[in-house]
C-alpha cells in the first residue's frame, strides 16, 4: 500500500522512527497529552478528534500508536494516513478501499485506522458512512481528526447509530492550570504562593498554551497563521477579508460591537461579517459571548468577541498590524476558561457592566482595582486576582 507505507514506519521495523514523536521528545516542555486515554479503543468505534491547529493532535495519535505497539498491539493493524495530501474525495474512496483489501490480506482481525485531518477532503464522511454501512469496519476503530469543528461537528450528525463505542473529544490550547501542571506544578502549590501564581500568569499570558510557544520555537507564530491560512483556503474564504475583520474586531475589544460596526468599518454585508465570524469560531481562534438580562439571551444586540488563547492573540494582532490591548487579552482569558468550564458565556451592561456571566458567576475585569463599586453578587477581578481565580475553578 504505497499510500499508508511511507507514513506507517511501524510496519517495517521494531526501531521504527516518527518525525512528531521524535520532535515531541525533543522539547524542553513536554507532556503526554491526557485527550489520548478518552479515545475508545472497543471495536466497533468511530472516534472524533478535533481542535485548532497546532494543538498537538497528530503528535498526540503518534504517542498512542507508539503506547498501543508496546502494549503488544500488532504493528500491521495500525494503519495511518494524513489526509492533508489527498487530492480528492475519488482518491480517498480508493484508498480506503486499499485499506480493506490490505487488512483481508494481512489476516487482520481487527485494524485502528487514523485518517488525520480529514476535514481536507470534502464530503469524506460519505466514504466512511459507506464502509460503516457494509460493514467493512464492524470489528475495527475508526479515529478521525481535523482541524475545523465546522468539518468534524456537524459530520457527526452525520453517523446517527453508527458511531459504536466512539467518542467526540475537543483539543484545544492548554488551559492555565493545564500550563502550571506541565511547568511542573501541582494547582494546590501554586495557590499557596501567589508571587509564584502572577509569574506563570506573566508567562501564560505571553505563550498562551500550544506546544510550540511554550517551547519558544522561533517559528510558532508563522505555524499558527500558516495553519490559520490553510483552513481559510480550504474553506474558500478570502484571506484578505479575514485579516480585514480581524482588525476591525480588535480596534474594538474588549468593548461590545455589532456585526453592522464591523459591516461598516470594511465596506460589506452585515451577513458577510457575520459568516466569518462563524467560520473564524469554527477554527477555535474566536467566541462570542452574548448580551444576558436574567435568563433571556440577546443574540442581535451588540456582542463581546473574544480570543481563545493569548498567543493566538497576540499573533493575530502582529499579523493585522494591531496592537495588544492588555485589559482586552485580561478579559479574554477568563471568558475563555468560563467558556470551558460552563459551555457558554454571556455579558451585561446598563449603568454598569458585567464582562463575563457564566454558570452563577458573574464577573467584572479591570486591570487594575476599580474605585466604583459594584454590585454584591459581582466578583471583580483585578489582574492580580485572576490566575488564584482561574486554578481554584479548575
């Protein structure tokens, strides 16, 4: 099978050698990824492995091949492919074919086959839908990753009743107690000792939490807008237009804003904005948390965009030739933790405002302590108070 041997060292040598694996342990910071141990390993399984790029999810499906082959898993059951080079939907459809045909071949009972970043072939959910409808996988587990939730969410929704033991699981930049753990650290440490808390938190909010800025590759900003550029030419958008509302949008935050502002600022539909806003949330480097009075949610009224990870900020901003707002990446930073933990954010605003409502929080971020009060059930984090918050709500 030309495609998968290039790809599939394992197969011809116990001393076989991975490029990621060997990159992995090369670095000064390094962690084995803990996404690994939900992926379903009970045949039949259809696994999803999304998040944005850069994130490690093809190194982290190297390290569980490289566990499984230790395990005693037979090295000819595991077959990998990164889609990122197939051409077509018709050449994908062959090579799966290939695979079935090679594992009768090789008297295979049950394989684990990996299609990395199959959100590159369009339609590629038909093909496997196809197979799994045969039956051609009922003994096997089937792992597909991509870099878009647009490519691999809504393809869920696709394999009704057909997903067996398989899992969804979400990849994305480490969380900051996810920095302080891989530094090292145990959180209950950390909350003890608050100088040792801002100086992670300084460094958090400079590295963000992919792989390669925490390692201080010199090439980390350039991977991350490399990737960003792929996904828009694969998506057939315009990556002029991206970078054009990109900078409109952090002229404005962290100040709420209107689809129309951003509609005005450029010269476009209030509908073109606001189709690239949503593809710009389906590569996780954007949310938006939405205006809230008690329990009714505002989706047409102005809305708070954020960013995901600081990094990813902070590349974006120097991509757009924009400057850093401190108070802006502050504020982003809890939204982006309460979105984790709660699923969703929301923001308020009257005579006062509350940046982020998530769960029964609601919060307020200044930079510095404010001099107005606020009201009783509102917590006010000043920079200072934000990384003991951030590791106590886990």
């Amino acid at each position: 099978m030309e495609e998968f041997s290039d790809l599939n060292p394992w197969w011809y040598s116990d001393n076989w050698r991975d490029k990621h694996i060997e990159d992995w342990e090369s670095q000064k910071i390094k962690w084995r990824p803990s996404w690994i141990d939900e992926i379903s390993l009970t045949p039949f399984s259809l696994n999803f492995v999304y998040g944005p790029r850069q994130t490690g999810k093809t190194t982290g499906l190297k390290i569980m091949i490289k566990e499984l082959i230790e395990k005693g898993r037979d090295p000819n059951s595991i077959f990998y492919l990164d889609l990122d080079y197939i051409a077509s939907l018709q050449e994908f459809r062959e090579i799966i074919s290939k695979f079935t045909s090679e594992k009768r071949k090789r008297k295979v009972e049950s394989a684990v086959l990996i299609l990395d970043e199959v959100t590159s072939v369009e339609d590629w959910w038909r093909i496997v839908k196809y197979y799994i409808d045969k039956g051609e996988f009922s003994r096997d587990v089937v792992i597909v990753s991509g870099s878009s939730s647009l490519g691999i969410t809504k393809s869920v929704e696709r394999f009704p009743g057909r997903r067996g033991g398989g899992k969804e699981i979400l990849v994305l930049p480490l969380s900051f107690p996810q920095f302080v753990n891989v530094h090292g650290y145990k959180v209950d440490e950390v909350l003890t000792d608050s100088a040792l808390a801002l100086s992670l938190f300084d460094e958090y909010k400079k590295k963000g939490g992919f792989p390669k800025s925490i390692n201080e590759h010199k090439d980390a900003g350039e991977a991350l807008i490399y990737g960003i550029i792929s996904e828009i030419y694969k998506a057939k958008r315009e990556v002029g237009k991206v970078q054009d509302i990109l900078r409109s949008i952090m002229s404005k935050v962290p100040s709420a804003m209107s689809f129309n502002s951003i509609a005005s600022d450029l010269g476009v539909s209030h509908l073109t904005v606001e189709e690239y806003v949503e593809f710009l949330r389906d590569l996780f480097l954007i949310d938006i948390a939405y205006y809230k009075v008690g329990n009714d949610v505002n989706k047409r009224k102005e809305k708070k965009i954020f960013f995901r990870d600081p990094f990813a900020y902070r590349t974006v901003a120097k991509w757009v030739h924009r400057e850093v707002k401190e108070e802006a990446l502050l504020e982003h930073i809890v939204q982006e933790h309460m979105l984790r933990k709660f699923g969703e954010v929301f923001y308020f605003k009257n005579n006062y405002e509350i940046d982020v409502i998530a769960g029964d929080y609601k919060i307020e971020v200044k930079k510095e302590r404010p001099h107005k009060g606020y009201p009783k059930d509102v917590t006010v984090l000043s920079e200072g108070d934000i990384p003991l918050f951030l590791l106590k709500i886990g």
